[in-house]
C-alpha cells in the first residue's frame, strides 16, 4: 500500500495509460480523482470503483481546473498527486500544420499541466508537499518515429520538458517534487491496431524495441509513475525517465 491515504488527480484517465494509472493508485491505496473530457467513456470506466471520483473537464481551461480542485478537495479532503497524463496528437509535420492546429495541441498537452500544477500546487502545499509527474514522450527527446511526425505534439513536449525543471525548482521549498515520464510504444489498441496482429513479422516494431518481444503495457508505465509519486522517490526531483525498451539509446 505504497500510496495508502493519499490522494490523486489524474488527467485524460478513461482510457490506455491514464486508466492504467487509476489502477495502479487505487491498488496501491490512493483515492483518485479521474479526468477525461470524454465524460461517458469516463463514467463506463470508472462505474464500478471505490475511492474515484470521474470528472468530466476540459484541462485547458483555467475556469475548470479551479472547479476539479475545489471538488477533489471536497470529496477527499486533500492533493497529494497530480499526474498531467491528459494529451492530444495531430498527424501533421512543419509542413502541414495550421496555427490553429499547433495552438490546439499546446492548450492540452502544455497549458494543461501548467493550469493543474498552479491550481493544484497550493493544496500540495497546504498538507506538507506533494509529488507532479508530468507524462512526456520519447517525442521531447528526439524525432523521428519518436514524435510520429507531429511537430505540434514534439513541441508540446519539449516544452513540458522545460517547465516541469522550472517548476522543480520553484516548487522544491514547498517540499513539492515534479518529474516526467517519458514512454516510447506503449501497446494499447490504437497501436495494436497500428501495427497490426502478426506482431513478431513486424520489422518496424522491432527495430524500435531493442528489448523485443518485450514491449511496454500501459501498467509498465504506471509502475514507473507510481514510483515517483510515492515517498521511496522523496529525494528526486526534476528527474526526466525514459521507459521505451532502449529505442532512443541506438
């Protein structure tokens, strides 16, 4: 029960990793606040839990993440965790991109884990310190396949990158640690899809997994997550872990 009596607000959680993450909290005893703007998915998810409130919110408006906080804070008393897992994809490169495009992906995937950590941030505060983990990609590492080819998404993540070591520093005297995550494949439908049944013929999925046939589940990613966000990670901050069986060490 690494995370008993604690409490979670997890981002774009109906599905894939988010819901992964949900999981691996609650088995590990936290109480989990769960937002998705896909509100029956969320609802279909979530029916059955204890300990989870399901949340319909858009986290790319500041007037919503104030409601998500005053209602996690209602039901559960406190903000231990955040996870900005919420994150939105545009197959478009440099090319192709319109501004209204590239301005939408930056309003989920970076104004909305900078809104979380401001609105969420003062509760962490008010109970001793907390732990943010920021869900990057191995796409603010390098490009390539690692992005898909969406410059909007690279960005994105290259800019959580950099404010997650801003708001290490910034957030450290308040005993308020923020790291990011950084997964390559992660085998949810939508990539199984992708690639494809016959998975072992796969020579593009190969050359990208050293570790192969290993290739990260969704809870691979959620096990590292939860990690960071429990006490054993109390001394790291600011830290940046890559889970993507090897791909980008080639």
């Amino acid at each position: 029960m690494r995370l008993d009596g604690k409490v979670a607000i997890v981002t774009g959680a109906a599905q894939g990793l988010g819901k992964g993450i949900v999981d691996r909290f609650v088995e590990e005893g936290c109480s989990v606040v769960a937002l998705d703007v896909q509100e029956e998915k969320l609802k279909e998810t979530f029916a059955d839990y204890e300990n989870v409130l399901a949340l319909r919110a858009d986290v790319s408006s500041e007037e919503e993440w104030k409601n998500v906080v005053e209602k996690a804070v209602a039901a559960f008393g406190k903000i231990d965790i955040l996870v900005n897992n919420a994150a939105i994809f545009i197959y478009k490169n440099v090319l192709a991109i319109t501004s209204e495009e590239f301005m939408r992906v930056q309003s989920v995937n970076s104004l909305g884990a900078v809104l979380g950590m401001k609105y969420v941030a003062p509760e962490m505060e008010k109970v001793g310190g907390g732990s943010i983990v920021n869900v990057d990609s191995i796409g603010g590492l390098v490009g390539g396949a690692a992005d898909g080819g969406c410059v909007a998404y690279s960005a994105s993540k290259g800019a959580m990158r950099a404010f997650t070591k801003h708001t290490a520093i910034q957030l450290a005297p308040k005993g308020i640690r923020c790291n990011t995550v950084h997964p390559g494949a992660i085998m949810t439908p939508p990539l199984r899809a992708f690639y494809g049944d016959n998975l072992e013929n796969n020579e593009a999925l190969k050359a990208s997994c050293p570790l192969y046939p290993y290739i990260s589940e969704p809870r691979d990613i959620a096990n590292a997550i939860l990690f960071l966000a429990s006490d054993e990670a109390r001394t790291i901050t600011g830290a940046e872990l890559v889970i993507d069986c090897g791909a980008v060490c080639q």
